[in-house]
C-alpha cells in the first residue's frame, strides 16, 4: 500500500530518515510531504512514533476532471460504502493548484453531495458532515486535471502531542521543534540548551526524543483509522505496546531559560505534570547571564523576531546573543531560528548551515553557528 506522510517545508529528509527507521519501502522524497509504502502495521506505527510528520493519507483514488460535472460523475462512479457506513459521521479538505478549480471550498462540496447522494439512493439514508470531529476523513488533492482522494488516517494533526496545555499562547509547532532537534543532530548524551525556551516546545520534544517516548504517548484524540472498516485494535494495541516498552527516562541533560516568569512557571508545571524534573532544568534568566554547565552541547534557541514579540531595539538584540555566544559558548554549535535575516546579520558569526523552514506562515532561516574553542578571537569566524 502506498501512503503520504505530509510535514512542513524543510523537514522533508528528516522524515524520509525517521520513516527509512520504521521500515518502509520505496521512499521518495516530495514537496512537503514523503511518500512510501508500507502495511497497515506500517501504518499505525507512523502515525503513533514520526515526529515530523503532521498527517498520513492513504490514496485511494485517482481520476481527471475538468469540470463540475466530470467532478461529480468520477465521485459518483466510486464505491464509498468500501470505507464507511451511514452511521459513521465525515469530512473532506481540500488542497487546489489547478486552472479548472478555484475554490477548495467548493471541490469540498460538490465531492460530499456526489458520496452522499450515493448513499442515499443505495440505503435511503446518508451519512452526516462534521466537520469539527468526523470518523472519518477524505483528503481531496488536484493538481491542474489530476484529483487524488485519498482518506487520511490521522485526524487531527500529530503535532497535537497532548503533553501540555499552553492555553492561549502560541508556541512553536511541535512538529517543526522537532525537525529541529532533529537537525541540529543532537545526541542525547550531550546537553541541549534552550535559553529562550518560552513555553518550552523544544525542552519537550527533546525530552520525547531523548527519552524515545512515542510522539503520540499522550495524544487524548483518537486516529481516524480507528474508525475505518478494516481497524484491527489487536494489531494497533501490540504496536503501542512495543512502542511504549522502548521508553528510557533515566537521564538526560535539558536547560531551558527565560527572561519572562510566566514561561518559566509554567514549563516548570509542565515538568511536574508530566515527572520530568530529572530530564529538564528550568529557570528565569537573561540569555547573557546564562553560564554552560558543560564544555560543549546544543544550543537551540528561537529568540523573538521583531514580529509577534516586539523587543525595543531587535539588531542590538541579536548583536548581543552574537556576543554572549562567543564569549561563553565556545566548544558548543548554536543553532538560530528566524524570521529576520537583517537582524540574524547582527549575530556578527558566520552560519556553518542555512536551513529555510517555516515557523506557520514565516520564511525563516534555521542557522548553525559552531562555536569551536576561542572562536572569539577569531577574524575569521567575524563577518
Ligand atoms: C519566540 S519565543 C520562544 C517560543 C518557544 N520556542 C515556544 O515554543 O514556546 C521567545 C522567548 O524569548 C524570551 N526572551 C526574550 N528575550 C530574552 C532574553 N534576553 N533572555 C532570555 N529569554 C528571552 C521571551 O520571553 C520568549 O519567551
């Protein structure tokens, strides 16, 4: 069976990497997405332990249309009562790049009165639409004439972990803190610095990662392949299970700092929520007072960017995380993401490695500065 793991621009490797682990076959690399194919057992197991991934579609049909009614016809000609029942409630989203469609509103539509009609004039009855929390869900692709439908076995999005609640706040998506710990080729020997850690997303993931805790361990929504026909919760159950029996919390070196105490206190109640007070060490410090307890580690942080967070002068700012890593990081590679290239300049090091990934609809840049040994005195390393 082919599938499609869909994740952000940028993290496309990472999740070609972590799906190569699970095992799957004849993986290719695409936009945002990776495709592979794989069993059902396959399946489950991406959707319960990829980190990178936001969702897993299962194409399951592909025509050409050009038109409305060329729409409506191929839907119609499709039997739907393979995948669900009328009791069983569902939903469709659509993704356009097309000259014949304009509106995926509208594909949406037209696509749910073609299965619904279907329905009805075979049972009498027809299913119902949710779009809040359906069983079942239909992923509709068109590429100019080209539609693949496909049912997306995920629901909500896996970057909906389920560890914390951060209420109102917006912190970094889950699944991009992720790939970039996951970029950053951390090792869970080493220490991962967070000294801006606001919420504490990075400090988190690290700890799945390190701790090699399932990325859906604490999800509360169910997968929507636990609606589908074919479910097998034996088989889902003996997954988790190998899964959850891979998990070591023994130790693991987190700092994360911050200059605000709201963030503070509340990563520090995640951490207790959660039992994690000997994985991640918390606490209210400015980034130029916050000494490395060891010679060398991962520094990943994602300072403000002028935007969201307005901070008075933004290139004073970032001149000064320039120079506090100099001066006490040497031995460490920081690695900074951004919206503002103007005020990342200011860092005053050259970046070994440029990532472009996207914090929602940001272009940032995912910079790697090393700090080896005396790297401050160094001209060299100097802009
Ligand atoms: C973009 S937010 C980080 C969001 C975080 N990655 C998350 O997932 O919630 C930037 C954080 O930097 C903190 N900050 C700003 N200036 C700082 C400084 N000088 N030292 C330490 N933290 C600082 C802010 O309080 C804020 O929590």
């Amino acid at each position: 069976m082919k599938f499609i793991a869909k994740t952000f621009h940028g993290l496309e490797t990472i999740l070609a990497q972590e799906i190569t682990n699970l095992g799957a076959n004849n993986i290719q690399i695409l936009k945002r997405a990776v495709s592979f194919e794989g069993d059902q057992r396959l399946m489950y197991a991406a959707n319960y332990l990829l980190r990178t991934a936001t969702r897993i579609l299962k194409p399951i049909y592909s025509f050409t249309a050009r038109s409305e009614r060329q729409l409506y016809h191929k839907i119609s000609s499709y039997n739907w009562s393979m995948h669900f029942d009328n009791d069983k409630t569902f939903a469709i989203h659509s993704v356009l790049n097309s000259p014949y469609f304009n509106h995926s509103q509208y594909v949406s539509f037209k696509t749910k009165d073609a299965i619904v009609d279907q329905f009805r004039k075979k049972t009498g009855r027809r299913p119902s639409v949710d779009t809040q929390n359906p069983d079942i869900v239909f992923n509709v692709h068109v590429y100019n004439d080209e539609f693949t439908i496909s049912l997306d076995s995920t629901g909500d999005s896996l970057h909906k972990r389920g560890y914390r609640d951060v209420g109102h706040l917006a912190p970094l998506n889950e699944v991009l803190a992720a790939g970039m710990i996951l970029l950053s080729g951390w090792d869970k020997e080493q220490t991962l610095l967070d000294p801006m850690c606001g919420t504490g997303t990075i400090l988190f993931e690290a700890a799945m990662i390190g701790t090699q805790t399932p990325s859906g361990f604490y999800k509360k929504e169910k997968y929507t392949f636990t609606n589908w026909k074919d479910y097998d919760d034996d088989l889902f159950q003996e997954i988790k299970k190998n899964a959850d029996q891979k998990i070591d919390t023994t130790s693991l070196n987190l700092v994360g700092g911050d200059i605000a105490p709201a963030a503070v206190n509340m990563v520090l109640n995640s951490i207790d929520a959660l039992g994690f007070e000997h994985l991640i060490q918390v606490s209210r410090i400015p980034f130029k007072r916050n000494l490395p307890t060891t010679d060398n580690g991962i520094l990943i942080a994602n300072p403000p960017y002028g935007e969201r967070l307005k901070i008075k002068n933004i290139s004073t700012f970032y001149k000064e995380i320039g120079d506090t890593l100099k001066q006490n990081f040497s031995g460490w590679d920081a690695w900074i993401l951004s919206s503002n290239l103007e005020a990342l300049k200011n860092v005053g090091l050259r970046p070994s490695k440029k990532i472009t990934l996207f914090n929602a609809a940001l272009e940032c840049k995912f910079q790697k500065f090393s700090m080896y040994q005396g790297s401050k005195k160094t001209k060299k390393e100097s802009l």
